[in-house]
C-alpha cells in the first residue's frame, strides 16, 4: 500500500460512520447477541474499538516521542459493555474518540513513517506497521459484529443457508 496516511484516514473515517448506521438502524438485541457463548457481539465489538482507540493514540505518541510501549489485553484491561448505555450512545462515544485520533493522525508526515519503536511482546515495530495494523483492526472488528449479526438472519433462510457456510458461527469443536 503506497500511502498509508490516505488508506488509514479513509478506514478511520468510515468506521464510525458504519457504526452509526449499524446502532441507529438495528435494535438492541441484535446488536448485543453473541454469535456463540465465548465470542463477542457487535457491542462488544464496538466497546473494544474504543478501549483500543485509547491505545492506539498513545502509541501514535509514543512513535513521534521516541518511547517504546507496551501490549495490550483486552480481556485483562478490556472494558466490558455496558447494560445502560444505549447503542447509540456507545457509537456516540466512539466518534467522539476516533474525531481526536484522526486530529493526531493528521500530525503524521510521511517522514515520520519509518520511526521504531519497541513492543513490549513484538519487539521493534515501526509507525507505517502499526498504522496498518490500526485500518486492520478497525476492519477485522467490524467485519466480526457485523457476522455476530447475521447469525440469526442465516438461521431463518432455510435452503439458502448453505450460501453462507464461510460465515455461520461454529464453535471449534464442531
């Protein structure tokens, strides 16, 4: 990929935007059913986009400073969704986030591309890597809320289901 600032500033706009339609168009119980006990829901998700927004933006930092930084695990420093807040409100929260992450990304140069850094867990990783990892992630997240809620849709298709083999939610000892 030539550019990474165009290609991350095009994912990093975006996600919020399908986001809004996704909790402004679906209900509630959709959003927060889980495709199968252990994985998560769209919410979820969502809550996870925006504890790693945190941590993305602190690495961005990092990089520009000259710090190294470390991992982060989201099922120990997760947290974990809320029952109160609606939908739309969690999206909300996550535009209000990546509009922040976005001002610090427009900061970057190409320049400063190749900077390093240590991972804590990776080891020496640069600034271009991790943005890409960053437009990844947003999509794989994304992608996987959006198959947590096509489940109860395949359920109900009847001869069509063998169409959606590649996304039907199976536990690994199926």
């Amino acid at each position: 990929m030539d550019n990474i600032l165009v290609h991350l500033t095009a994912v990093l706009n975006t996600t919020p935007q399908r986001w809004h339609q996704l909790t402004q168009n679906f209900q509630d119980d959709l959003l927060r059913r889980k495709p199968l006990a252990g994985e998560w829901s769209a919410l979820e998700c969502l809550t996870h986009l925006i504890d790693i927004e945190a941590i993305f933006f602190s690495r961005v930092q990092s990089f520009l400073a000259g710090e190294n930084f470390p991992a982060f695990d989201p099922n120990k420093q997760g947290t974990k969704l809320s029952n109160t807040a609606s939908a739309t409100q969690i999206a909300e929260q996550f535009a209000a986030v990546r509009a922040k992450s976005l001002t610090l990304i427009n900061t970057i140069t190409t320049d400063d591309l190749s900077r390093e850094a240590n991972h804590s867990e990776l080891g020496l990783v640069t600034l271009s890597q991790m943005l890409h990892e960053w437009a990844g992630h947003d999509l794989m997240h994304t992608v996987q809320a959006e198959r947590a809620m096509m489940q109860p849709f395949i359920d109900g298709c009847g001869a069509w289901k063998p169409y959606f083999a590649d996304h039907i939610a199976t536990s690994s000892s199926d």
